[in-house]
C-alpha cells in the first residue's frame, strides 16, 4: 500500500498523465491522472517533475475543485 503523506508519481506505474485542458502549453502545467480504478483516488502532479511528488484527492474532493480552476477563482501573489 502506498504511504499517502509521501506520495511519488513513481509510486504510481499505471497512472496515464495528462495535462489540464486549461494548460496553454507552457512550463506552468500541472497533470492528472484518474487512479481510481486501481488505487481510488485521482493523482496531481507538477508537469516540471514528472518523478517528484504527486498530491492524492477523492472523487469528492477533486469535484469540488474543479469549478474554482476552472473559473480562475484563486488570488495571485
């Protein structure tokens, strides 16, 4: 089983990355890969370091996200 507070995407072989739709084809690009079939959870990692750590939501978690990404909903610095 994997440790979920230090989650890597190499813990993750089966997982098909993709990049945001969103993404404009730049650096700043984070992917998903639906893992929910074989792990039930849907993974994030950053595109940069497709080997270094990914984040771990639920179904439920990762639904209601969506819409505030979608929609740009967070402050910039």
């Amino acid at each position: 089983m994997t440790d979920m507070n230090r989650l890597s995407a190499t813990d993750l072989p089966e997982a098909k990355w993709r990049k945001s739709s969103y993404s404009d084809g730049g650096e700043q690009c984070v992917e998903i890969a639906d893992t929910r079939p074989t792990r039930g959870f849907v993974a994030v990692r950053d595109s940069k370091d497709p080997n270094g750590p990914a984040l771990a939501f639920t179904e439920a978690a990762f639904t209601a996200f969506l819409p505030h990404a979608a929609h740009d909903h967070f402050p910039t610095a």
